[in-house]
C-alpha cells in the first residue's frame, strides 16, 4: 500500500490568493442596489420601513440585535456598523424610490481560505417577498464568487429560524448540519444550521437566478411568472 492511499489529502488547489476582502464597492442590480451603510444617508428610510411595521416584533426574533426602542437607538446601533471592518454593511435600496428597505453584510471573512459569510441580514415589510429583496441577496452572492472570489460562501441561522433556512434552501444553499449550543443570543440558546455554496455550484446558480430575474419573468405588477429554479 502506497502513502497516498494508506494517507488520503485533498486536491491541490491554486497556489494564487483564492479571495479578497470586502471593499465596500457599491452594488449596482436592475431593481435594487447595494450601497455602503451611511447613517446620515439611509437611518431614516430604514427606520421608516420598520417603525411601527412589526408590531410582534417577528423581525428580530431570531436577530442578535433589535426590536429597538425608538430611532435614537437604532441610529446609534447603525453608526456602529456603519464603523465596523468585519462584518462589512450594506443597505439595501430601491432604485425607483432611493429607499433604504433592509441591510445585510458580509462577515468572517476568511481571504486565505477563500471563504465569505452574508449574515445579519434584514428586509422590511416592503421588501420581503419581493423580487428585489431577492436582487439584493444575489447581489451578495455574485459579488462574492465573482469579485471576492471566494471558494465557499456561508449562510447561518438559528436552527428554529424555518423562514431563513427555506430563504437558504431556495437560494441554492446546501445544508450542511447543526451545530448545537453554538451560541447564546439574548441570553437563550441557539442551535446554528449552517449552509454553503462552493464555486463549482456557482454557474448553475448564477444561472438560475438570472433567468429569475430578467424583466420577461415578471408582470406589469411586478409579480413573477415562474418560480426561481436553482437547481
């Protein structure tokens, strides 16, 4: 018996650098677009889009940060994601309202490793279920594989958060298991499902989302014709 045989490694990989960090460019889309997270310049909108929007507070059940207890608050809270370098914040913004409707960023950067998480992410009312806040994160998807050049790109949520694991699955996230008693949020327990795409997923994906999104997919309402097809 051989070495190789007896001590299986994995393939060689590319000697050059497989990602790059987050710069904060913007994000350009045909219904939405990805702008670096300024205070001054998106707090309002996206304080609009939430204030007395969730009344149950569903929003942020599953989040490590929020409901908030008025805008002085939530203004403090963006400025300090607005400063942070890891995770790296955007807002999410209408194109035809200059709007800002929802956030997201990119975290746990890993360049060395080629690998990227996007978490933290939140829409509004007025973005969920919409064809734009399905732009939004295939924004974050493309600019990962195609700018970053990431190998792996990471979704993670709470393991009770069935909305945000189905939102994993219908993005073409593999699940890949739980981590238990992976974290304690507010002070409770949180099991993590963890989800992954690796680049030789990508251009089928990228594919699918492409033909979801083409203007010929939606009526005059805006509503779509066909289902988005990953896989």
């Amino acid at each position: 018996m051989t070495q190789e045989t007896a001590w299986p490694v994995g393939p060689v990989v590319d000697p050059k650098p497989p990602g790059t960090l987050p710069d904060l460019r913007p994000l350009p889309g045909r219904w939405v677009r990805l702008d670096p997270l300024n205070t001054e310049r998106h707090g309002p909108s996206l304080w609009a889009s939430i204030d007395g929007k969730d009344e149950e507070g569903k929003l942020w059940t599953y989040m490590a940060f929020g409901p908030f207890a008025g805008q002085p608050a939530f203004t403090e809270w963006l400025k300090a994601r607005q400063a942070q370098k890891d995770a790296w914040f955007y807002a999410y913004v209408k194109r035809d309202t200059g709007e800002a409707l929802g956030m997201g960023s990119f975290m746990r950067a890993d360049p060395g490793n080629g690998v990227i998480e996007i978490g933290s992410i939140w829409l509004s009312k007025a973005l969920q279920k919409t064809r734009e806040g399905t732009e939004a994160i295939y924004l974050m998807m493309r600019h990962a594989f195609d700018d970053l050049g990431v190998r792996r790109l990471e979704w993670k949520c709470d393991a009770l958060n069935a909305p945000s694991r189905r939102a994993a699955l219908r993005y073409g996230f593999a699940f890949e298991g739980i981590f238990n008693q992976h974290m304690i949020i507010k002070g409770k327990n949180r099991d993590t499902a963890w989800f992954a795409i690796i680049d030789k997923d990508w251009p089928r994906i990228k594919q699918g989302f492409e033909a979801w999104l083409s203007e010929s997919n939606f009526d005059g309402e805006g509503r779509e014709k066909a289902k988005l097809r990953v896989s």
